[in-house]
C-alpha cells in the first residue's frame, strides 16, 4: 500500500514538472528562441526565473502557478541600442 501511495505521489509531481516545463517551452517560442540555453535563477517569491540565452540574446522567463512569461529580449553587448 505504502508503494502504490508513494508512486501516485510520484507521478503528481512528474506531471506538475511537466506541465510547468511545457509552459517554458511555450514562452520560448513565443519569444522566437525555442532552442535556448536556459538557466534557472534565484526564485523570486513564489515564482519561478530563468534566462534564456538564444544567439547572443539574453530573455528573462517567469513562471508562476503553471504560467510562464519572456520579457523583450535585452540586446547583446555589440548590438547598438
């Protein structure tokens, strides 16, 4: 019985995981960057940051409750403003 409980506890998560990792994928492309190097950082309360690094474009990612959000890709340092 403890087995069966502790695997429905594992797919639970399993599939929070993924549905929060779905989200980021959707935000990414979203931000025309689908194939990025993506870094998670320090959380900020109860959300989650990530930046997303994509052909010398960095993109800030946060997610909240299963949502996630890119803000306007900053530019590179050699790019002109």
């Amino acid at each position: 019985m403890r087995l069966v409980l502790l695997a429905i506890s594992i797919a639970l998560v399993a599939l929070q995981a993924r549905a929060d990792d779905g989200d980021l994928q959707r935000a990414l492309i979203e931000a025309s960057c689908p194939t990025a190097k993506v870094t998670r950082l320090n959380p900020i309360g109860q959300s989650e940051v990530y930046e997303a690094n994509c052909f010398d474009r960095r993109i800030k990612i946060v997610c909240m409750n299963g949502r996630c959000a890119a803000d306007a890709p900053s530019h590179s340092r050699d790019d002109p403003e």
